[in-house]
C-alpha cells in the first residue's frame, strides 16, 4: 500500500493533481469553467487584477505552470499521453506597462483560492494565459459554487479596465497585418498594438498659435474635460468633435501634442495610418478607458468621398460609432486633415458628428515674427534685420520656417573656420537659404515644401 504523503507528493507533480491537493480534495467534476477572452495587450492588466482579487480575497496559493489545455480539459478530460500535465515553469515575456518601461510576467499561472464568502470558505482556482498562436489574453475562473466562478471573472476584468495601465497615458495605435504560409494557413493573425507614446508636454510659452484658434481649442477640448463634472451637472454633453483642417505643416499635429500635455487625467489616443481602419477596436478601447480623447490624423486618407473611397465599409463604421457614443460617455475626438475637400460629405457636412472646425492656415506676420525669434533663440541673431526676413517669409506655413531657420543655420557654418568658433547669421544667409530652398519648387509644386504663394 501507497503511504498517503507519497501518494500526494505524487500528484503535486502534476497541475491537475496540484489542483486536487490545494482546492478540489480529488474530487473536480462539480468545478464550473468560465473563461473570456480578450485582446492581446489586456493581458497584463488581466494578470495584475486577478492577483489582486485573489491576494484581497483569501488565502491564495500561486503556480507558474505552461500547459496547452484549457482549464475545463485540465478539469474534466481525460488525460492524453502525448499531452503532459506536469508542472514546469512558465517562460517569463516582457511586457510595456509605461513609456520605456517593461516588466516579465508569466504567460500561464493559476491561482488556488480559499475565498470567504458570507457563511464559508469557497473554493476557487483563477488562472491567466497568453495564448500567442491566437494572439489572446484569456482568464479562466472554475468554483464548485453556483455563480461563484463567474462572479470572479466579471470583478477581476471590472478591476483590469479600473486599474489598467493603459489609463490616463498617451497611447499609439499601430496595426500589423498578418502572415499566411504557402497553403493559406493563418501563421501570424492580424494585430491592434497598443503603445505607450512618449512626450514632451507642449506648455504655453512652447506654442505660437493665433489667439482666436488657441481659445477655441481650450473650450471644445481642454474646459470639455477638465470641467467635465461641473458641465454634466448643467446637462452639458461632454462627447465632441473637432475638425483641424489645413495646408500640411501649419501645426495641427503640434497642436494634438500641445493638447494631450494638458489632458494628464485623461487617456489620449493617437492613430494614424492604416490603424485608422480598425474602427471598432479603436472606440472600444476609448470606451474602456473613459474619460478618453482621441485623435485620428489624416483622416481623408481613408474616410474619402465615397466616390473614390475604397474602404467604404469602414466609412460606414466610423459613422455608426460616432452616432452611436452616448452624451454621457467621455469620449472625444479630435479628426485632422490636410485636404478637407476629400473628406465623405457624412462627415464633414453633417451636425452633430462635428461640433467644431478649426483652420490651421500658413501664419500671419506677427506669428511668423515670433515664430522666427523661438527658433532663432539659441542662436547669434543680433545682427538679424528681423522683420526683413518676416517680410521675405509671407506664406510660408511653420514647417517651412523652421527648415529655413535651419537651412540658413547650415549655410552660416560654412564659414566657421574652427568648431569653437560663434556662429553668426547674417539677412544674406536667409536669403541664399530662401533661394535655394524655393529652387524648382514655384507655384503649385512650393506647397510641398510648405510655402503657399
């Protein structure tokens, strides 16, 4: 006869058998399996809630085991002889949960819970996997109690979207498409990232913008959300958006970073490209992480005039969505665009999806002139007749003044005889950098350089 300590020594080599010593006292058919999957960048905050619910809740005891079965088959199927069930260590993936930071965490590990209830102690096994062939974060809570399993799974992604670490940060979408092998096969599936996006907040010395446009941006976006309690209690709707539309390189994007270094408190969402085209993704993700604000850049690159628009069901997308937010949801969005006569008449034409357009056209000459003096402030510049090269510089957008700066930085060190030598900008530098700059670019051809005749 098999001493019993033997016998339990036996089964705690086994993940199965674990289960049965710590929780299940050799008995796992009564266990209920619920289980959720999500995308794959929740999977760190699934890993962080469950933790927590199972370290506040009870005694818990932790293993870090990788198996290929669901929890359900650990449970109640049959062990296969190809399949092993013994406890081997789970490889430990790094994962961002900040801007430049990282941490490793295990891609399976299973909690074995006694939790309290109100009368007795409820028996309850939590785990947490990474599923990298489905590219899926899955949660997986099994209890012999009616509604118990399922009631941890529900509070444990309740706590994931509270404590995300995606909330109140700049985030970056950017999708990668899949890859198929020779047979059709699905090798790598079709990729949302979420990334964290660092930045330099954008104060208000650091941005030379017209009066009039920097007001309205601070009502529709700004006061929107810093003052959101305040408008709710008036019945004010906090969902809005905004249209920034002009000639490329006349600050839009800036103007985006200017506003997420003053939303701290609110998730800032940042797509481009072709992440545009996972609309619903991107809404749900701005859903979860209320209060969000979100910002899709070039826009007319793919919601067009449907007349020449190829991505027509994703058109009809966005539109759903943006009819569909509620007034109540704190969810804003900020749209740009570089050719607004492109953009489907839905959009643009029709109240209510747009609350607000902005024109971000080349600068006037008081803005050029202080445009001109920040980026001429770490420079020699006392010989400069300024306001000849204000004069010399009328329309031209802010890329172009800030290239010509540094053009005419460039031209000004040619004469340097030595690397220690100050550096001097002379009017006759910015205008051998004006000239060569607009050389073969007149007419319609200078606006790819940023300067409008």
């Amino acid at each position: 006869m098999v001493p019993l300590f033997a016998f339990n020594r036996f089964l705690a080599k086994d993940i199965d058998g674990r289960i049965f010593l710590e929780v299940a006292a050799r008995r796992a058919d009564h266990f209920q399996v619920h289980a959720k999957e999500l995308p794959h960048y929740r999977f760190v905050d699934l890993y962080q809630a469950a933790e927590y619910f199972c370290q506040s809740h009870g005694e818990a005891t932790k293993v870090e085991s990788e198996h290929g079965e669901d929890l359900n088959s650990i449970l109640h199927g049959k062990k296969q002889r190809w399949v092993s069930r013994r406890i081997k260590r789970s490889k430990n993936a790094a994962w961002p949960v900040g801007p430049n930071q990282e941490m490793y965490f295990p891609v399976d590990n299973f909690w074995l819970c006694r939790v309290p209830p109100v009368m007795q102690r409820c028996r309850l096994i939590v785990r947490v996997r990474y599923d990298a062939l489905r590219e899926k974060a899955i949660l997986e809570a099994a209890s012999p109690e009616p509604g118990a399993s399922e009631a941890c799974v529900a509070a444990i992604i309740e706590r994931s979207t509270e404590a995300s670490v995606y909330r109140n940060k700049v985030l970056e979408l950017a999708f990668e498409s899949g890859a198929k092998d020779e047979y059709g096969d699905i090798e790598r599936p079709d990729r949302l990232r979420v990334l964290f996006k660092s930045h330099e907040p954008v104060e208000d010395d650091d941005i030379v913008i017209d009066g009039e446009v920097r007001q309205t941006l601070w009502r529709n976006i700004v006061d929107l959300h810093v003052r959101r309690e305040v408008l709710k209690a008036h019945h004010v709707p906090v969902r809005r958006g905004v249209l920034l539309y002009g000639p490329p390189g006349t600050g839009k994007t800036f103007a985006c970073r200017y506003l997420c270094g003053k939303l701290p408190n609110t998730t800032r969402i940042i797509v481009t490209g072709t992440a545009l085209l996972q609309v619903s993704s991107i809404f749900n993700l701005a859903r979860m992480l209320q209060p969000s604000l979100v910002f899709l850049e070039d826009v007319d690159l793919v919601f067009a005039s449907r007349e020449v628009n190829m991505y027509s069901s994703v058109l009809g997308e966005l539109l759903d969505q943006m009819d569909g937010l509620r007034p109540y949801e704190d969810v804003g969005f900020v749209l740009t665009t570089n050719a607004i006569e492109r953009m489907e008449a839905a959009i643009k034409d029709r109240p209510g999806r747009i609350s607000q357009c902005i024109y971000f056209g080349p600068p006037r000459a008081e803005l050029r002139k202080r445009y001109l003096m920040r980026y001429l402030q770490q420079y020699a510049h006392f010989k400069l007749d300024v306001d000849e090269l204000v004069a010399l510089s009328k329309g031209a957008t802010q890329a172009f003044l800030k290239e010509w700066v540094h053009r005419s930085v460039q031209i000004a060190s040619e004469r340097l005889e030595t690397e220690r030598e100050e550096l001097q900008l002379t009017n006759e530098d910015f205008r051998e950098a004006i000239r060569e700059i607009k050389r073969f670019s007149e007419g319609s051809t200078g606006r790819i350089i940023g300067f409008h005749e």
